[in-house]
C-alpha cells in the first residue's frame, strides 16, 4: 500500500492505506468524503463519476486512484474557484432549472465544462459527442444543451 | 406508528422542533379537533409565528391513530422576516419540494426570495407521505392553500391591530401588509404580533381567485438546484456517520432462492472484511429476501468480496421463470378468449358480424426495470435498542412498519430521516433495501451503509409487467367503431394480480364503446413486479392508441377525425371524480396537440406523424410525434406536441421538465429497454445491455397546457403513456409498418 500523491481540488492529499488499483471513486466518496461525485454503473457507462484530471474528464468508477499520482483532480465540489460561487455551467444548470432527481447533474456538468474549455462555442453535434458518455434516467437532456449553449455565451461574454 | 416518533427526530429547524413537542402535548390534553383546523403553535418568545394545519378527512388517520391529528402543512414566519415552509413528501425528482411549499408561499402572499424550504422528518403528524401515483400535488393541494391564506390572515389582523384599522381594508404583497394610506409594515415585523392573534376557522378564508396569482404558474427554479450543482450531500448514497462501515448483500439470482451456507471463512480474509454472515429472511421479496451480508471498511473492499463468494442456494422454491416459454405460452393462449371474463357489454358478436371492417391484432410489450440512476443503498445505526435508518425511499411511512416487521422492533423505536433520491419511477414504492440494512444493522455494533451494485439494482427489482393483447376490433357501414375485444394475457406474483397488469373494467376504450368485450388470462411469475411510472397505462396506452389508428386506417378515416368520434360528446363519465376520464377534456388536448404540431400537413417520403391520447393519472394528453425512418429501419423522432390538461400548472417550469422527461423516458423504453429471464435468472446486469437513450436521441419537445379550472393533478406520469403509440403511429405513417412488439429492437429498428 504505497502512498497516492495527487492535488484533489487545490490540495495537496497524501492518500494512505487504500489499494492503488481502488477506483479514484470510492477514495473520493468513501476515503475523502468528497461525495457529489456518483456512483451508477461502475463499468463507465453512465458517466455520474466524471471528474477532471489534469482537465481532462475521466470515469472515476472505472480509474485506479494510481493513475492520479503526480496529478490534479478537480470534482465537482471544486469546480467553482471560490467557495459559494458557480461557475458558468453551473449558473446556466440552475437558470436553467436543469435537475429532476439531480443524481446524474454533477457528471453532466464536469462533462460539459470540459466540453466548453476545449470548445467555447459548440454545436448540437459537438454537445451530443461530448455527451455522449451521461445518461440522465430522469430525461433532462433537453435541457442540458440549453444549459451548455447559454454557458457557452456567458464564457464568451456574450448575453445568455 | 404514533407521535413519540416525532418526538425522537431532529427537525432542521429548531425552533419548530422545540414548538411541535409542545404541540404533542397540546393536542394530546384537547384530543378535539375540528375536521378543518388549524393549530397555531405554542409560541417560544421571539420564534414568530408559527402554523401547523390539519386539513381534510385524509388528515386523519384510521384505527389506533384516530385521535392523533395530521398536519398536512407548517409555517412559520420568523421575526427576521424568513418564512419557512415544510416540503413534506420525498423528493424523487418530481419536484414537489418546490412546487408544494409554492401553493402555501402563493395564498400567503410571501415573496418566494424570503422563503426557506426544509425537508420535513417522517412522522404521521406530517400527513401522509409518500411519491407516488402523482399524488402530491392534489392530495394536499387544498391543504397547503389554507395553510397559506391562514398564516397570511393572522399577519393581516397583526397589522390591523397596529394601525387600528379594519382587516379588509389592508392588502398584502411580497412579505408585507400594506394600508390605504401606502404604509407597509413586513411580515417579519408582525410575526410576533400576529402569533398572539386567535387561529382563524379554515371555512373564515377566503382563497384567492387564480387570476391573483403571482407565483403559481410561473417557472420557479428548485430549491435545491444550487446545492446539486455543487455536488453537495442530500441523497441517501450520500449518507456519512462517524465510525460508518460498508455492507453488500447477495440474494439467490433466481427469485426467492435461499442461502444455505457461503465461504464466510474464506470472505472474512479478504482485505477490508470485518465480518460475513447469512440472514434467513423472511420469505417476502418486498421485505427481507434470504441472503449474505459483508461488511467492509469501504464500498470497494465490501464489492470487491462480494466477487469472491460462493453461496450455495436452496432453489427448491425459486423461480424458473423463461421469458422464451412465456412468449410461446401467451402466443397459444391468444388464440382463443380468457377464462377471467373482466367486461362484456353489449353485443359484441352482433358487432363483429355487422361490421363493415374488422382487424385482428396481437401486441406484446416485454419487462422494464426501473434502473434509477442512484443504485438501491440505505444507511441505519442500531444502537441501544434504537434504530435510525437514513431511507431513500418513496414511501417512507411504509417502510417503519416493514423495518419493525423485520427488525422485531417496535415503531417507536425506529426512527426514519428522509433523504432527496436519486430516481424513484416507482422502484422505491417498496422498500426491501430498507430492511436489509435494518437487519444487518442489528447485527453490526456501527452505523452500516448498505450498497448495492448496479447488477444487483437491475437484477433485484420489481418490474414492470410485459403483457400480451390478443385484440379484434369492428368498424360499421358509417366507418364508425363498432365493436371491440381484447384477451390481456398477464401475470400473478403468489397468485394475486401483479401490479400494473391488469385492465379495469372501465380501461379506455369501454366506457366510449357500447359493445365491449374484455378478457384475461394470468400466468403465474415468479419474477416479482411492481408499480413502474405510470403503472398499467405505460404499456396500455401504445396497445389501445396503435389498434385505434389501425381500424381508423382500416375504415379509411383519418385518425384524429376517428379518435375524436370515438370520444364523443364532452362527459364526465364519473363527475367530480378527477380520475375519471372526461372525454370534453379529451377532445381539447387531441386538438391543441394536432393543431400545434401542424397535423395533416405534406410531410416528405419516409417522414410520418403519428397522433396519440392517453388518460391516466388525472391527467389528459395527447402527443404528436413526428419521426423519420430510413431504408436500413433506423429511427429519428425530430419533435414530439406535447398537450395535456392537468389543471392549473403550479410551477410551468418543473411540469415543463416532467413532460420532456415523460418523453425521453417513453422513448427509451419503447426503443431498446427489455429485461428477459431464463431459469428464474434476469439476464441483464447494467446499462451496457440495458442502454437507455443519450442525449443525441433526445427530441425536440414542445408542451402546451390547457389550464383548466380543475384542481390540479400531477405531471409525474401522464405525458410518458402516448409517446409510445404516438411514435408507432407515426413510423405507420412513414413507412406502412405496423409495429407489433416492443422494444422497437425486436422489430429491427434502431436509433
């Protein structure tokens, strides 16, 4: 049981006594009590695990905590700089009033910020192949591209 | 259960926890109470004032809590000017916790920034709580408006008080009275005073006309929206306690199999294991099935063990259920009439012989899991004869009485905090993950977290019924339906009627027919199935709306033209029973639906639109559906008219966001959702072979809603039934395919 150094959210975490093949889900969830990250399939198919390392959206159910040594995670209560802020995305989920059950909402939402950071004006096409990896049982998905679209305009200074 | 309940839970709001435990005591020395009372709160010197109201006949419970009274609603308006309104039903998505504390805000005439909603604790005191049969909205509609406008007349007689001026002469806005002169004094100014007013009589209010409202009928956004979109703790899988361990629990694959010894030994090596033990059960799948609980320091150690044990089952009284076999089955059976006769009026014979027209049809729909995005997992500490359980469940009320059964535990001794839930759809109307981790709370000395994988989730619900309908309909000389018969071939759990399989006898189409003529057949299941979103209507409205758009294409009618004559003149077939159908109510949403979609208009080769009503749930919709289907059966649904008559809307934006997700979930599971099972086994584990549909498949949805002077009922469930026919209906359009057998994927198509 080696030691995981990594950043989770800014901070430096030295992770102890967990396995290194233990997916960077139930470390975040069950080790460092960071739960808005969800637990659905545990075989990356419904995408409720998303978080960012190094930027890049991964399944955390189905990522060795391993493969965060050395870098930066960010989930989705880091997401937003400063504490109490919303990001764009977040602004534009809750303008939006994009949540039904909201269980499936803080994957979809680390989706589209990474979809936005890479491409700051996508198009329906762009929004569905990025997305493609979040399933919504509750069926927001109407929504979610309203959402991306009016967050896409506000990061680009544009009115929503 | 009985008030001590109450007294043992925290409230989220202190003060209204120490006030109700007065109020027990209150209510316990009175024992009278009107039908339609309220109760203003013992006051604590500087809380303001605070409400609880007992509304209605349903606020009373039967037998030995006859005299306790339920509140159905509470407010309190503190000196600080915040008013808080309990949410008192679970949150599942449906969006009560906004829209239901929004009637009370409205009738006070509170300004929804000052308002703070909090998840009220179970208790009989709060009323009956539960999600369900899109309920929420008019069982406590009434309730919550009284609440409103008697908080809001004790803040008025505040103030007349103060100015020394007759109550109606005042009028009140956004938190605060206003007099004639202008002068305005706030809410939070008058709690005090006010709370020293008598309670008015409920029948003394005067509720407001619904062209005075300022809230309802807007689009009010979720109260917890920013809290989800900062990932912030509120579902059951959220659940944390200091000293908490991790449990899985393995049930027989084969429902109702029992577990006769395990490697126990051999699992309590593995990394992170604390312990391994077998429970009996209790022989009930909705209470405590048989099986082996571990426990573990952490949800992977505890998953990863459960990959390493062996059980060996007793499946002596498991089921063997073969979906092959019972496809074979109901194909015989259909062949003639059911033993069951359910309706026969008229003359159907003399209908089919008279007929013009008549078609023969066989339909069959195939098992759907729910597959709520947050898997089935419960949190309960048992410690000092006391039980604490954090429940995400639909009907938390129900599940003390299971707990107690399971646990041996009397009610008093259970206490139940709701938590926001990821995904109801019916699967946590029961609550068998509750009592699991009660009884494997007794035996573990700390709080434990059940957790059950995905497979587990899939391959351990209650499903919704497949169905077999062995059809025959009759058009006469004028081209008018004439005559109709249906054999439903369905299920039994233990020899009763399995949820949502059975036609009533006053199913649409019989009570707009004169010569009707239904009959069933049930087969024994072993695979238990239970209420799934919209129960009953989600597979029988694609049955009926498709078979109408056949005989109306067999008389050669156009479809909207035929499905209006069959409604009729505009009746209420029972009036004043809101889940009856009224067929004027009908009609309407037919024509707004076709109308706004642009129905009759030329559409290019391999594109169709397809019509669809369905009544259920108190609700009445109808559904266009405008699709495309190419040369290799591959499926667009571009738009999708959306209209339905639910009364007034209370929040346009949370109804908005069901009817889009009505649709979205009707076309997931017509498309491509099937669960099969072969020797009592469910063959699908997770969503890689149960794969809902992805945003890119999503439609346009575009909802209008006739807001009629009805009470209003709710928006859970009753856009998702004519989706499916709407889309069948329009794929016949397109293409001249009569789709037979759901999923689409049986019949080749894909998306």
């Amino acid at each position: 049981m080696s030691t995981i150094n990594t950043t989770i959210n800014g901070k430096s975490e030295a992770i102890q006594d967990v396995d290194p093949s233990t997916p960077l889900l139930w470390v975040l969830r069950d080790h460092l009590g960071l739960v808005g990250t969800k637990y659905g399939c545990g075989i990356a198919q419904c995408g409720a695990c998303t978080v960012h390392i190094d930027g890049s959206p991964v399944r955390s159910c189905s990522t060795p905590v391993s493969a965060a040594q050395g870098k930066s995670v960010t989930t989705i209560e880091g997401l937003a700089v400063n504490v109490g802020a919303l990001t764009a995305v977040q602004q534009a989920w809750v303008e939006h009033d994009v949540p039904q059950c909201g269980y499936c909402q803080a994957g979809q939402i680390m989706s589209a910020t990474a979809l936005l950071k890479a491409n700051p004006n996508p198009s329906d096409a762009d929004i569905d192949a990025a997305m493609s990896g979040n399933f919504c049982r509750c069926g927001t998905y109407p929504r979610i591209r309203a959402a991306i679209h009016s967050a896409a305009k506000a990061q680009r200074g544009e009115k929503a | 259960m009985s008030q001590t309940v109450a007294k043992t839970v925290s409230y989220s709001d202190p003060i209204i926890d120490q006030i109700l435990q007065q109020a027990d005591a209150q209510w316990a020395a009175s024992m009278k109470v009107n039908r339609r009372s309220f109760l203003k709160l013992a006051g604590i010197a500087g809380s303001g004032l605070t409400l609880a109201f007992s509304f209605g006949p349903a606020a009373f419970a039967d037998g030995e809590d006859a005299q306790m009274p339920q509140f159905n609603a509470y407010v309190r308006v503190s000196p600080e000017g915040k008013i808080y309104i309990y949410a008192t039903n679970p949150e599942i998505g449906q969006g009560v916790k906004t829209s239901m504390p929004m009637i009370v805000a409205e009738e006070l005439d509170a300004a929804w920034e000052d308002v703070v909603v909090e998840q009220s604790p179970i208790g009989s005191q709060y009323g009956r709580q539960f999600a369900g049969g899109s309920l929420s909205i008019p069982m406590n509609w009434d309730a919550l408006r009284h609440a409103g406008a008697a908080a809001r007349a004790m803040l008025v007689a505040a103030a007349a008080k103060q100015w020394n001026v007759p109550a109606d002469s005042l009028r009140t806005e956004n938190s605060k009275v206003f007099n004639q002169l202008g002068d305005s004094l706030s809410y939070g100014d008058l709690a005090e005073v006010a709370a020293r007013q008598p309670a008015p009589a409920a029948d003394s209010l005067r509720l407001k006309d619904r062209s005075e409202y300022r809230l309802l009928g807007k689009r009010i956004t979720g109260v917890d929206n920013e809290e989800i979109v900062t990932g912030q703790p509120l579902f059951g899988i959220d659940t944390r306690l200091p000293g908490m361990v991790y449990a899985t629990y393995t049930k027989c694959p084969a429902f109702g199999g029992k577990a006769v010894s395990a490697n126990l030994d051999e699992v309590k090596r593995l990394p992170g294991v604390k312990d391994a033990f077998i429970l009996e059960g209790n022989g009930n799948l909705t209470e405590l099935a048989s099986g082996v609980a571990i426990i573990a320091n952490s949800t992977w150690a505890a998953f990863q063990a459960q990959k390493k044990l062996k059980v060996e089952w007793d499946k002596s009284e498991a089921s063997t259920d073969s979906w092959t076999e019972i496809v074979k089955t109901a194909a015989e059976l259909a062949k003639k009439d059911g033993d069951e006769v359910v309706e026969n009026k008229g003359d159907v014979d003399g209908a089919f012989q008279n007929a013009a027209k008549t078609v023969e049809s066989y339909y069959s729909y195939q098992f759907a899991s729910h597959a709520p995005l947050e898997p089935q997992n419960c949190t309960a500490h048992y410690k000092n004869g006391m039980l604490e359980v954090w429940a995400p469940s639909q009907t938390p009320q129900g599940a003390i009485g299971s707990v107690a059964k399971v646990t041996g535990l009397s009610a008093d001794k259970i206490k139940l905090n709701q938590t926001r839930i990821g995904g109801g759809f019916g699967r946590r109307l029961l609550n068998d993950y509750v009592c699991e981790v009660a009884a494997i709370a007794q035996k573990v000395d700390a709080p434990v977290k059940l957790q059950w994988t995905r497979e587990m989730d899939m391959q351990h619900d209650f499903y919704r019924p497949a169905g077999f309908h062995s059809l025959k309909g009759a058009v006469d000389q004028s081209g008018k339906l004439s005559g109709w018969q249906n054999h439903l071939i369905t299920f039994t759990n233990n020899g009763r009627p399995v949820s949502g399989g059975s036609l009533s006898k006053d199913e649409f189409p019989a009570l707009n027919l004169e010569n009707y003529k239904l009959t069933q057949t049930n087969l024994p299941l072993g695979t238990p199935c239970y209420a799934w979103r919209a129960p009953g209507a989600n597979a029988f409205a694609w049955v009926m709306q498709s078979f109408i758009h056949e005989l109306a294409t067999a008389a050669g009618r156009d479809h909207r033209e035929f499905l209006l004559e069959v409604m009729g003149e505009p009746r209420w077939f029972a009036e004043g029973n809101p889940r009856s159908l009224n067929t004027g109510r009908a009609i309407d949403v037919i024509k707004l639906a076709t109308e706004k979609a642009g129905w009759g208009k030329q559409l290019p080769a391999g594109r169709g639109m397809g019509l669809a009503f369905h009544f259920s749930h108190a609700g009445h919709v109808a559904e266009v559906a405008e699709v495309s289907v190419d040369a290799n059966k591959k499926l667009t649904v571009h738009k999708v008219t959306v209209a339905t008559d639910v009364g007034p809307v209370v929040n346009l934006s949370g109804a908005e966001n069901q009817a889009e997700g009505g649709i979205v979930d009707g076309l997931s599971t017509m498309m491509a959702l099937e669960i099969t099972m072969e020797n009592g086994e469910v063959q699908q584990s997770n969503y890689h072979n149960y794969r809902p549909l992805r945003i890119k498949n999503a439609p346009v949805v575009e909802t209008h809603f006739i807001q009629s002077e009805y009470s209003p009922t709710g928006m859970g469930e009753p856009v998702l039934p004519p989706l499916a026919p709407a889309v069948c209906n329009a794929i016949y359009a397109a293409t001249g395919h009569r789709v037979k057998t759901l999923p689409l994927s049986k019949e080749g198509f894909t998306i």
